[in-house]
C-alpha cells in the first residue's frame, strides 16, 4: 500500500526539485555617465537610526558598487575607510547584489539593483531628487516582489580614493 503512494509523491517532488528560476534582468539600460550633475570622485553615504548604514561607489560607465556593513557603529564619514580593504573589496565584489546601474537625468537620479530572497535575485528600482552636486534624496522604492513604497533617505558625498575598479560580471 505505502509503494503505491511513494511512486506519485517522488516524481512530484523530483519535479519541483528540478524547477529552476531565473533572475530578474534590470528593467533599464546602463547609460555612461557623462556630465557633472554629481560628484563621483568618492562615496556617498546615508545615515539610519545614527549610524552610517549605506555606501556607494559612482562610476563613468553609469555602473555603481555598494559596501556594506560589518557590525561596527560608524557616525562620521571618515571611520567607514574601515571597511575599504582590498581584501574585502575582492570579497563583496563577488555578491550580486552590491551591483547596480545609477541613470541621472535632469535633477533626478535613478538606481537599480537586485535583492535576493529564497536565493533569487529580483530587481530593485529606486528613485530621488539631485539637491546639489553632493547630496541627493531617495524616496521611492519599486520592487519585482512587493511592488511600490515610499523610502527616505539623504545620501551626502565624502571624497576618496583610490575608490575599487567597476569590473564585475553582472553588468554589461
């Protein structure tokens, strides 16, 4: 009686173990970024609940590079040079979602990127306003898995380099 019921129920999950899915593509096309409405030169950083929570690295190629975190509180611009070794550059240069394409066209500003949930990759598109050539504000976040919501968040710039080369396989 149990092998009857064994058959049906392997073949099911045999199928389902055999469904792959692909990752979102970006749902915009890179541009070169050729003009001066912001500064590149460096990163830019936003702040959340007190601490510097999010970096970014901006490139010509219209390409950008996020660093993330490692645990430690960081308030002021200069202590995130912390987080910018060689060694972890190689290390996150590998995780697709630090990846993304910026698009600035007129005052506003562009980013898209992937998230990853359940070891997908699904696109992210957020959307702001350039206030200077320094400082720009992210306020909507669009995503391919819960839709539209409002963001809040002001990134500023601080100079540095040598900032980490744009090469990466995600990208074209």
């Amino acid at each position: 009686m149990l092998k009857k019921y064994i058959n049906p129920l392997f073949i099911y999950f045999l199928i389902l173990s055999s469904c792959t899915f692909e990752d979102d593509l970006l749902r915009n096309t890179r541009e070169d970024y050729l003009n001066d409405s912001i500064r590149i030169d460096g990163f830019y950083y936003a702040y959340s609940e007190g601490q510097i929570r999010k970096i970014y690295f901006l490139y010509r190629n219209g390409v950008y590079f996020s660093v993330v975190g490692d645990g430690q509180e960081r308030t002021k611009p200069e202590e995130v040079k912390t987080l910018l070794t060689e060694e972890r550059f190689n290390r996150l240069k590998t995780e697709k979602t630090l990846w993304g394409i910026f698009i600035i066209k007129g005052n506003d500003i562009l980013f898209e990127s992937w998230s990853k949930t359940h070891g997908d990759h699904y696109s992210v598109v957020e959307t702001g306003e350039i206030l200077n050539d320094t400082t720009f504000t992210i306020t909507k976040r669009d995503d391919n898995l819960s839709g539209i919501s409002s963001s809040n968040y002001t990134y500023y710039f601080y100079p540095y380099s040598p900032k980490p080369d744009s090469t990466n396989v995600f990208i074209e």
